[in-house]
C-alpha cells in the first residue's frame, strides 16, 4: 500500500504502534453511506438522556464555545495508524464546566449520534478523557467534509499518556449530531455487526 512505511527506527515512536497496526501518512476515509451535506440553518447539537436538562445548541452557538487542543496518534480497526494528528474542538469537560451539560448520577456511557442514525457507544469516562474531543477542526483547518464536517467525535492515544483507555478510531462519530447520557450501555452501528464493544487498541479488541 503506498504511503506506508515499514520500519519504525524511531524506538520512542515504535511503542506507540499497537500490536497489529502499521504506519501511514495519509489519512485515509472510511465510513458507511453517503457523506452528508451540513445545512447550517437546520443544524442542531443535542444532549438528551440522564441529564438534568436538555441542550440543543444553533451551529452559531456550537461554534463560538471555547476550544482545546490535542494532539494524538490514530489508530484504526483496518490496522493503520497515523501519529501526531493535530485536533481542535470542545471537550465533554468543557461543556461539563460552563454548566451546560449536568450529568445525572446514574449516567454511565455516552452514545454518540450522528446523521443518518448512525451511533457509537463509549464509557461517559473515556469520553471525558483529554484523548477524546468534540472535534471541529483538523490540522489547523475545519474538518473535510468526508472526515466528519463540521462536527465529529475524535478519539486517539496521547503519547506518554498511558492512564488514558485508548480505543479505535471507530468510537468517534464523523457528522456528529448530539450525545444521549445513559444509564445502560447501548451497542452502536459497527459494535452490531461485530467490532467488539470495548475497543481498547492495546489489548486488540477488533471484533467480539
Ligand atoms: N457517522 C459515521 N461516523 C463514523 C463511521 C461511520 O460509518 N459513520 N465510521 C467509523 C469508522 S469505522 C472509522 S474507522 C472512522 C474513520 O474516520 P476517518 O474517515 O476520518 O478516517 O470513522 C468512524 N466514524
Ligand atoms: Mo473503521
């Protein structure tokens, strides 16, 4: 596959390659169905489920809430791996902080829904971890339309962070539309058809 490379000489970069996965430079596109247009004026951001009210939120609004900064290594289920990725975007934290979102005591996973009904279920923990972002911008830029424009739920590893779970990038939801909180853990689309429901890339966990 052209763009890979083979030898990881580096060995402070080779202990950040998960077992089964090689390297690219490219960043490559995968997703099921179409990729969806953003209509701006019918754009809403929600969060519903176990909180003690419901958010919804203008793009306007999404846009103008404070943003952090990461930088993290990807890690794809296909087995490719890309380092160093550059996201922006507003963490869970955040919106934890400004009081706009109050978790109930019984919410324990976030399920992440994106356009087209498509959702993607995570621990409310890991998605409250600095490895995971609500992501509208990529490398300086907004996000491509084909990688999740303009919101999407990223997730990746931060090297030296080894507290952090670290799962597939497949935990995040390109097209986001909003979080639902809730008490009881709920598959999403790929976990259905069998990618296992924990993903941690470190103990390989592809499929069930
Ligand atoms: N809305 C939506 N988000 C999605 C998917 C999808 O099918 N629909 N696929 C996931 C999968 S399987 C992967 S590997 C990543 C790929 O992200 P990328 O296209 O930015 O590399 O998006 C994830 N997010
Ligand atoms: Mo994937």
């Amino acid at each position: 596959m052209k763009g890979l490379m083979f030898n990881v000489n580096d060995k402070e970069a080779a202990k950040r390659i998960p077992p089964g996965q090689l390297l690219t430079q490219r960043f490559p596109v995968l997703h099921y169905g179409p990729v969806p247009k953003f209509d701006e004026k019918s754009w809403l951001f929600r969060v519903w489920g176990e909180v003690e009210a419901p958010l919804k939120m203008s793009w306007a609004e999404f846009s103008s809430l404070p943003r952090s900064k990461v930088k993290m290594d990807l890690h794809c289920v296909t087995t490719w791996s890309k380092l160093d990725t550059e996201w922006e975007g507003v963490s869970l934290n955040t919106l934890l902080e400004l009081g706009l979102v109050k978790p109930k005591p019984e919410a324990r996973f976030v399920i992440q829904h994106a356009e087209y009904g498509f959702t993607v279920n995570l621990p409310l923990a890991v998605v409250r971890q600095d490895n995971f972002l609500l992501a509208t911008h990529y490398d300086g830029k907004p996000l491509s339309p084909e990688h999740g424009y303009p919101l999407r739920g990223v997730c990746g590893a931060i090297p030296g962070r080894l507290e952090l779970k670290d799962v597939y990038l497949w935990k995040g939801a390109k097209w986001l539309r909003g979080l639902e909180l809730s008490a009881a853990d709920r598959p999403g689309f790929w976990e259905r058809v069998g990618y296992h429901n924990e993903a941690d890339i470190w103990l390989e966990q592809r499929r069930e």
